[in-house]
C-alpha cells in the first residue's frame, strides 16, 4: 500500500465542492422528466406524500410495486422541502452522486493516500455518473449504496476492523431498498469471485458477522414486511416478476444482444474511456504474470486492482446474461471502472513516468469529441441527426482546439499530475454546454413538459384531460405535470365531461368520428412532440 501521506486539504475540498456541485446539480430543471420512468417515479413519491403514506408506492391512487421505496422516500423530503417539481424529482440522485464521490475520496484518502482526489474527480466525472445524478430514478441510489458497501467490505478485509464490516452491511441493506435483492446477489458474486481468485476461502465465512447480519436485516426487513403485510401480492410482483421473470424473460420489451453493455458502458466511462483500457490491459497482464509466479495476488495493491476488476465486470456480465436490458442496470460498474484509472494515473506519478505520447494524443482526440458532442446536442435532439452546417463547424473547431490543448498538457513533464484536472475541465465545458445550448431542444421534443404548460395555458383549472394515438412517456409525464390521470381513447376512456384532448398530429377527422354529437375545436400544436390539442366539449 502506498505509505506517502496526503492529508486532506482545503484546496482539495473545496475543488470537489464546486466540481460536484455544478455536474451534479446544476440545470436540474433544466429540461423536463424524460422517458417513461422518471415522471412515473416522480408521480409515486408524490402520491405517498400526499397521502403521508411511507409504505406503499402508488400510482394513481393504486399500488405501484415495481421499485423498493427508497428513491420514493428520498423525493418525498425533497418535495417537503423544495415543493413538488422536476428539479426536486431529480434532486435524490444529484445527493446520492454526491455520497458516492464523497465515500470515495474518503476510501482513498484512508487506504490509497495520494489518490483520493482523482479518484473522486474521475468518478464524478464519468458520464454515466453525471447523467444519472440527474435522473428521478432508482440507479443512482443503487449504485451509490452499493459502491459505498464494497468499498467498506474491502476496508474491513485490509484493515481487519468491523466498523468497516458494519457500513457494509448497513449500506447493502439501504441498496436493497433501492432496488431489491439485485444488491446482495451482486455483492455475493463479486466477494465470492475475489475470494476465489485470491484463494482465500475464510474470508467468506469472517465476512459473514452476526451482528451485521442483524444490522442488514433491521435496515430491511421493517419496510418489506410491512408492504407485504399490506400488500399480500407484493413478494410474487416484485420478487419473482420485477426480479426473477426480468432476469429470465423479456417480459417487458427490453430485450438487447448479448454485447449491449460493452458499448453503454465504455460510454458511460467516457471521457476517461481510454484511459481505462489501458489501466485493465495493464493490471490484467500484471495479475496474469504475478499469478503464474506466486500462485495468487499476494500483496495489497495487486488484491486492490483484482479486486476492482471483478467489481467492475461482475455487473456487466451479469446483466448481460439478463433477456431485459437497460442501460443503467450497469452503473455499479463506472465507480469501479473509475478506481481503475485512478490507480493506473497514481501509479504512473509514483515512478515518475510520462504518458506516453500515443496514450495521451488518443486521450485527447476523446475529449475533444465530447466537446464536439455536447456543442452538437441540440441539433441531434432536434433533428435526431448531426446536421452539418456552420454552427457544427464551429463546434468542431473549438472541440480541435480543446483537443490540442488537452493533449499539449498530458505531452509535457506534468503531464500525469494534470491528467485528472484538464479532463475535468473539458468535462465542465461539455456539462455546460448540454445545459445552456441543448436543453430547450431536449425539452421541446423529448419531455411532456411543453404539452403540460400548452394545456396549463388554456386553462389553469385541472380539466380532465384524454389522450389518442400517444406514446406512453407523453402520458405518464402529462399525468406528472398535470397531477392526474389521463384517459386514452383508444381504451374506451372518453371522459363524459369537457375535456382537453391530447391527440397525433393530422388526426381532427378521427377525433371527430370518435366523438359524434360532440364538438371538437382546435386548440394549439406542439410541434416538438408531433401532437395537437383540442377542446371536446359536452
């Protein structure tokens, strides 16, 4: 283990105070909830608020038990008090990203001195770690517990004391109530597969402490039981149709080839995608050589790095064996990804040698693109296409001129010392340039939000509101934004009532034949989400 002390400075905090706090929470709000599950979750939290209901997740006004209540109760505070709104929505994920950055600069300031400040800027840095802190969702809770969880785990088996045992049971319970038993299960494949690897066999059965056992079970069991007791249905939904059937079938249409997570997660490391190939072709082939010489990884930096490697490919492989896929279900494995290159940067700086010329030019090329990505964004959420045309070439030029920058500062003597920082600045830039220049063209085309406030501005009192030939992310975020259910059509759900209806672009004649006797007059379009609104009267 790497014995130079770095104790930590205020320089150090107060860098990660402001980098977190702007990738994380800064333009929040700034488009609204996107996809299917984001208002749907955002809606159950404001359910049981308004109900002072702790236990059981509805959506409108029935039970929703897809999900454990921990993201629930994480929007409810926030609702209570920022009132309800998207910003507030996304505001768990933003802290849970905090939390984990903090646990590890913490880890590392503690057991690998030296590194902890880039390996919290490299884990908050990562994309799929920003675009998840600002999701209303359940994968950044998940991952920040579970990171947390194996972090404390490996602590306990370097240092041998059980404060650190105690965190990880207690910060495996709260990722069990994030998102069920997926956080043991992984927890026990990666612990088992390292004490495998190590030929350590005893660490299984120390690892298994009575009394964090019963701190894991008092974390958990009171809310699980007490929605089953409400809920008799609730172990044959979630247990064995939202886990077991998931895993097993694509029950839900997310089915994807065997292959999709090693595209979404090399993404999700983006920028430091690069860099984490060449750490894992490295660390692989010094585990591979030392292996063959003692048998197994001895020392503590090797048990580390092995460590990490499972870690990081047990989700990625797990999942991948699942028939339902969705990207997020792998962000447990960015955090490990992310100690990976804060171990190989460490190691260069600890023998004093420059990146290598190759390395940093690619590395560089990398950030630039992302510049040149995040300066396209609003013409690729608009057009769903890059649309070449003068602002892409500006936007390919400043992207050149990071890039050259970039890699003029990892070519020279410090190079290894600024790698984390000057990649952190195009992180910055790109974060900001999302927010400020692509926002309102996410907004207008892939969120509810315009069809809501089109709807809010013909009338502010809450008119029943149905739906035609829309697609179901329009209505679950229609039913968020309006705070109540939307009728569909094509269901049989004509509200008897004069109402608002949303309805496909072109469609007056068939709403006219679906409604005989009733008059139907024109309201307003909404290009962005290819949709028009009309008044049904009586």
């Amino acid at each position: 283990m790497n014995q130079r002390t770095n104790p930590r400075s205020r320089t150090d905090v107060l860098l990660l105070t402001a980098f977190c706090g702007f990738l994380f929470f800064y333009g929040l709000g700034a488009f609204g909830l996107l996809g299917a599950d984001e208002p749907r979750y955002a809606q159950v939290a404001r359910e049981m608020l308004e109900r002072s209901d702790w236990v059981t997740p509805t959506l409108q006004g029935r039970p929703w038990l897809e999900k454990p209540a921990l993201y629930y109760w994480e929007a409810m505070l926030s609702f209570r008090a920022a009132g309800v709104s998207d910003r507030a929505a996304r505001l768990p994920g933003a802290c849970d990203a905090v939390l984990l950055v903090a646990g590890v600069y913490f880890f590392l300031r503690r057991f690998r001195p030296g590194s902890e400040l880039d390996g919290a800027l490299i884990t908050a840095g990562s994309a799929g770690v920003i675009g998840f802190a600002h999701a209303a969702a359940t994968d950044m809770p998940l991952a920040a517990a579970f990171s947390i969880a194996l972090l404390a785990w490996y602590a306990w088996h370097e240092s041998g004391r059980r404060v650190y045992l105690a965190a990880f049971y207690v910060f495996l319970a709260l990722g069990t109530l994030a998102k069920g038993p997926v956080a043991p299960a992984l927890c026990a494949v990666i612990i088992f597969i390292f004490a495998a690897a190590k030929r350590d066999w005893q660490v299984i059965p120390r690892a298994l402490w009575i009394p964090g056992i019963v701190l894991y079970l008092a974390v958990t069991l009171p809310w699980y039981v007490a929605v089953q007791l409400r809920n008799p249905g609730f172990f044959r939904f979630f247990v064995l149709e939202h886990n077991f059937a998931r895993f097993s079938e694509d029950i839900y249409h997310h089915h994807q080839p065997f292959w999709f997570y090693l595209p979404v997660f090399l993404l999700a490391m983006m920028p430091w995608t690069i860099a984490l190939i060449v750490a894992v072709a490295e660390r692989i082939r010094l585990i591979w050589s030392e292996g063959k010489e003692a048998g197994a990884c001895s020392g503590t930096e090797d048990s580390w790095a092995l460590f990490l490697l499972i870690w990081m490919l047990a989700p990625v492989l797990f999942f991948s064996a699942s028939q339902s896929k969705l990207p997020g279900y792998i962000l447990p494995a960015v955090p490990a990804g992310a100690l990976l290159v804060a171990e190989y940067v460490e190691g260069r700086r600890e023998l004093g040698e420059r990146l290598s010329p190759l390395f940093a030019a690619a590395h560089g090329v990398l950030c630039g693109l992302l510049i040149f990505g995040a300066l396209s964004a609003a013409s690729i959420a608009s057009a769903h296409r890059l649309s070449w045309g003068t602002g892409t070439y500006v936007a390919a030029a400043i992207a050149a001129v990071f890039a050259v920058g970039i890699c003029a500062s990892l070519f020279s003597q410090a190079g290894v010392r600024l790698f984390s920082r000057v990649t952190a600045f195009a992180v910055v830039v790109s974060v900001a340039a999302i927010i400020r220049l692509a926002s309102p063209a996410i907004d207008a085309s892939q969120s509810a939000r315009p069809i809501a406030e089109s709807i809010q501005a013909f009338s502010r009192e809450p008119v029943p509101v149905a739906l035609y030939r829309v697609n179901r992310v329009q209505k679950y975020g229609l039913e968020f934004y309006l705070n109540r259910p939307a009728e569909k059509y094509e269901d049989g759900g004509v509200p008897s009532a004069a109402h608002v209806l949303v309805a496909a672009e072109g469609m007056q004649l068939q709403v006219a034949q679906l409604v005989p006797g009733r008059r139907v007059s024109y309201l307003t379009s909404v290009p962005g989400q290819k949709v028009d609104l009309y008044w049904v009267g009586k």
